[in-house]
C-alpha cells in the first residue's frame, strides 16, 4: 500500500489526489482533509561519475617523446493556508513598482514543469514520472550490460541507442514477429544529442544491413562471459542470438559509426500498445487507402487516430508502403515515433495529471536499460536534457545503405560508405542536419569567428611544412600512415612520427609558434582539420633541432587522407524528416 493509499484512499483514483499548486507550478499530492499531507518527491539531483574507460594507446612506434556531487535531494512539503502579509514600509528614497510581474498561466507553468515529457519516443513517457510515486523505479527492467556508462553527465554530448526487438511477449502478440524469436534487435535508433542541445539526429539502421559484428562481453552470473564475433551476418543477430545482449549491440554500432552509444534502452511490441492507449492514441496519415492482410491494418487515406493493436499494425506494416521493404517500413516508423513525442509534448497530456500517470507508469514497464539510466531520476534528467533541443532540429534519418552486391535476389543491404562517412563525421561533431537557430549561432558567434580567423591569411608551400605527429587516437598505426600519406602523396617531406601521445584525446589538435602560423593553415588545408584543432601557442624541437609544429592525432581520426573535420551539410540524396512535421506514409 502506497502513501496515498491510507485510510479511504482505497475508493480514490490516485491520479484525482494531484493538483496544481499555482505558487509553484507543481502538482502535489492532496490527500484530504483527514489525512496526513506528505511530502512529494521531487526530482533528485545526484553526482553521478561517468566511468567508461579508455583503453591505453596503441604503441604506434619504437620512440615516444612525452609531452605535457555530492547527492541531495529536493522534497517539498505540501502548503498549507497561506496568511496575509502585514504592508511593509517602503525603504527611504525608493518607490514601489506600480505594475506587479504577470502570473504565469496553470496551463503554461504545468508546461514548464512537465518539459522533460518533450523528450524522445520512450523518454518523453519518463520526464513526467517524477510526479507519480518513486515506487516506479520498480517498474523499470535493467540490464548491467558491458560499455554502457554508470551514469549521466548534463553537460556533455550523449547518444542512447534505442533497441525495438521482435520478441512476442504480452497478450495478442502472436501475429507479430518472428514466432520463438529470443529478441533480435528489429528496429534500431543511434540518438545523439549535440552537447550545446541545439540539435539532435535520430541515426535509424536497418535490420537487415550486412555488418561484421565483433567479440563482445556478457555478464552471465556475476562473471564475464566472451561471445566471439561473426562476421558478414546481418545487424538484428546482434541481440539475442548466441546470447548476445544489448551491450554487443551497441558495441556493433561502434564497429559501424565509430560512435559509442553511451546507454540503451530497449522495449519489445507491447511498448507501442501501452504507450499510445496511455496518451488516448497519436494522429498518423496515409497518402492512400491501406488493406494489409500480412499487419491487418485497414484504413481509409487522410488522418487517423490509432492507439493499442492498431498503432503497433502501423508501425508493422511494410507491404502497403513505398517498395515493401524494410528502408520504407523504418520511414512511416519515424513518422510514427515524431507524432508519439509531440502528442506526449502537448499540452493535452502535459496538462492532465491522469494521463501522465498512466504515461509514467506504461513508459517505465515497457522500458529496459542499462544500470546508468535505472531510476526515475536520472531517466528524467535524459528526458529534461532532451526537451531543450528544438523539435524542428531533431533530425531522423537513415543509414545511407546499397543493396548487398552479393547478392542476385536483393534481400539484404550495406553500408554506402561514400553518404555515411560525412553522416557520422557530422553527428560526431554535433553538426545539426537542419538549420540551427539563429539565436544559438549568436551565442557562439564571437568565439566561433576567433577561432575561424586562424584560418585566414598565408600558407606556406607543402615542402616549409615541419611538423611532429604523435598518436592520440586508439587506431593502430595512426601516426606512420599519416606521416606515410604526407610525404609521399602531399610533398610535406619535412615530417616525423614520433608514437604514441601521453594519452589519448577526442579530438585531433596542431599546436604551433606564432612564426609558424602559414605553415599551420597549409597543414590544415592538407588534413581537413577545423577551426577548433588549430591551437596557436609553442612548438617543439625536432631531431634536428629545429622548431616543429606538434600534430596530436585523436578519436576523430578515421584514415589517412579522410578530412578530419565534419562536412557543414548533409550528403545530398539522403533521407531525413525533422519531429516537428507530420509526413503522410505511401
């Protein structure tokens, strides 16, 4: 029995106990005048230490020169009657403001209060929970799995990866999926946030894509157990089969993007039945009539609102859109995921207390994670991180993929390194696929142009170019096939390797003299370095005993000859749509 459940509460909806304190913007639990009034739980704060680790650098060569929350928690007591303050005498000299400040509306403050809901599909569900009961953290499954980090950090860059697996589980299920599937990861989401939150792409991979997926580790009671890879098999066997879990799928994800998903969330069918009765349904829209005997969705062209086994039919379907495929099906699935969000987003679900507790409680049932998201509360600092990126900006888009040339009946696809390569530069660099808005370009606009202006003026002819180039990437061999590929393809004949860094960095950097800043701006014309590598200051001597410009590669590096900056815009041709519209699906 829970905290309201005392007493009568037994014939109360719990939902009706919440109301809208309108001093704090907060609902708070009212348990009659009989009843004791507890506190409500408000959202914990708590330092949390990521501890992913980083693997010493490879040694990429014989000589190496060396270089230099606490927890607490927010709880409130419900206000009683509050009593009149006696005037207070105005200071000498100063005179009372005439006009008071505007009181925010219940419906708007209701709306700042439950922001976090403006998250992402599952995550949106989440952000609201706090105002139900902290029994919900039961609610949640979790998963200790290997490479998912022990907590979240609010100011950095983040990407969850969001599993959909085929596994028929719950009442009217059987239709559906693979029947005896142990869970393979069906439909796939790499979700990364730009640390400035000023945009988010939503990276969907393909199911069947042909990938090569690497050893992994599992935790099976307590020890850990190696799953040897598999390579050339398609993506979805990276859960489930061989007892992989989802750590092996994230790590598969690695292995494709050179993105590490921090965490995972990952939820089977019954997700998107309880998810969308618990909101009363989200709008979809056809751009034809649809009669498909395979999902049993029926429905008429125009707008239609679809909750429970009609929702899940939609997201199921794939022989009534585009080619029947599975790249078509991952399209209607990200306009359904966009219309779940707003409709969690609206003021409809924000403003009533009810909805968000049957929200806050199928979101949290539906849900497994990783152990670095498993309570409300760091589930609602996802979703409040979340809900600050603009709609319009959060992209979703597919994995640039060819069909399988292997193949004379195409049934699988690959990757098509050409459109994928700059896709995952720019999410890596939190460049937005869409326009940012202007507003957060002039917050950065007089550090941005700084930083720029070191790119301007004179360059050096590739053969003046003298620069040291250390390893700080954990790519093998980094430095001798850079140094390898600048001498023999670039003319810059006046270079070295010199190992491994100290330590390895995120992002690859140029340190260089002030005499050495033409020198520098040809280099970096040479290696597609950004703005942000050049780092003016000092050089080093080199075995000669002349001044050298010191170029650290790190985790951006991809291969010799590869820009290491991001593309400014998207490939052209690839698919995208941004949360903020609703696409008809044909």
């Amino acid at each position: 029995m829970d905290a309201q459940g005392r007493g009568r509460a037994d014939d109360i909806d719990p939902a009706d106990q919440w109301v809208l304190n309108p001093h704090t913007g907060d609902y708070e639990l009212r348990l009659g005048p009989s009843a004791a009034q507890s506190p409500v739980p408000g959202p914990r704060r708590t330092d949390r230490r990521a501890s992913g680790r980083r693997g010493q650098p490879v040694q990429d060569g014989p000589r190496s020169r060396s270089r230099e929350s606490r927890e607490e928690q927010d709880s409130r007591e419900v206000p009683g009657q509050r009593r009149r303050r006696a005037p207070q005498p105005e200071p000498p000299g100063r005179r009372r403001s005439r006009s008071a400040k505007p009181k925010k509306s219940k419906a708007k403050k209701a709306l700042l209060w439950t922001g976090g809901v403006m998250a992402f599909v599952l995550v949106a569900g989440v952000g609201g929970a706090y105002l139900y009961l902290q029994h919900l953290d039961n609610n949640i499954n979790k998963d200790d799995v290997v490479g998912a980090k022990n907590g979240f950090s609010k100011d950095e860059a983040f990407n969850i990866l969001l599993i959909g697996t085929d596994k028929r589980t719950g009442k009217g299920n059987s239709g559906y999926g693979d029947k005896g599937s142990i869970g393979h990861a069906d439909t796939n989401i790499l979700l990364h946030v730009a640390k400035d939150r000023s945009n988010a792409t939503a990276l969907s991979i393909p199911r069947d894509l042909i990938t090569n997926i690497p050893d992994c580790q599992v935790r099976v009671n307590g020890e850990l157990k190696t799953i040897s890879g598999t390579p050339n098999t398609r993506f979805n066997t990276s859960l489930g089969q061989a007892d992989r879990d989802a750590g092996c799928t994230m790590a598969t994800v690695k292995e494709i993007t050179g993105i590490q998903p921090d965490h995972f969330m990952m939820a089977d069918f019954n997700a998107i039945k309880t998810l969308t009765t618990a909101v009363g349904g989200v709008e979809i829209c056809l751009a034809k009539d649809v009669d498909d005997p395979d999902s049993h969705l029926k429905l008429s062209k125009g707008k239609h609102n679809v909750e429970g086994e009609q929702a899940l039919a939609f997201v199921r379907t794939r022989h009534s859109f585009g080619n029947e495929g599975d790249l078509d099906r991952i399209k209607q699935q990200q306009q359904f995921l966009a219309s779940l969000m707003r409709k969690m987003s609206s003021s409809d679900t924000l403003t009533s207390p009810s909805k968000l507790t049957d929200l806050a409680d199928a979101a949290t049932k539906a849900l497994t994670v990783d152990t670095g998201l498993g309570h409300i509360s760091t589930l609602k600092d996802v979703a409040m991180e979340l809900k600050k990126v603009p709609p319009k900006n959060i992209t979703f888009t597919t994995l640039p993929v060819v069909d399988n040339p292997a193949e004379k009946v195409h049934a699988t696809v690959v990757v098509n390194p050409a459109q994928a390569d700059p896709l995952f530069a720019m999410m890596r660099d939190d460049v937005s696929l869409t326009e940012v808005a202007k507003d957060k370009k002039a917050a950065k606009s007089k550090e941005a142009a700084k930083q720029a202006a070191l790119l301007k003026g004179t360059r050096a002819d590739a053969s003046q170019v003298r620069v040291d180039i250390y390893n700080g990437s954990q790519t093998v061999g980094a430095a001798q096939t850079t140094l390898t590929w600048l001498q023999n393809t670039e003319g810059v004949l006046k270079s070295s390797q010199l190992g491994n860094a100290p330590k390895t960095q995120a992002k690859t950097t140029l340190e260089y003299a002030p005499d050495q800043a033409d020198q520098a701006r040809k280099l970096a014309d040479i290696m597609g370095l950004p703005a942000s590598a050049m780092k003016p200051g000092h050089s080093e001597k080199n075995d000669q005993g002349l001044p050298a410009m010191i170029l650290t590669l790190g985790g951006d590096f991809k291969a010799a000859g590869t820009p290491i900056a991001a593309p400014a815009k998207a490939p052209e041709n690839i698919q995208k749509a941004t949360a903020d519209k609703s696409v008809c699906a044909k």
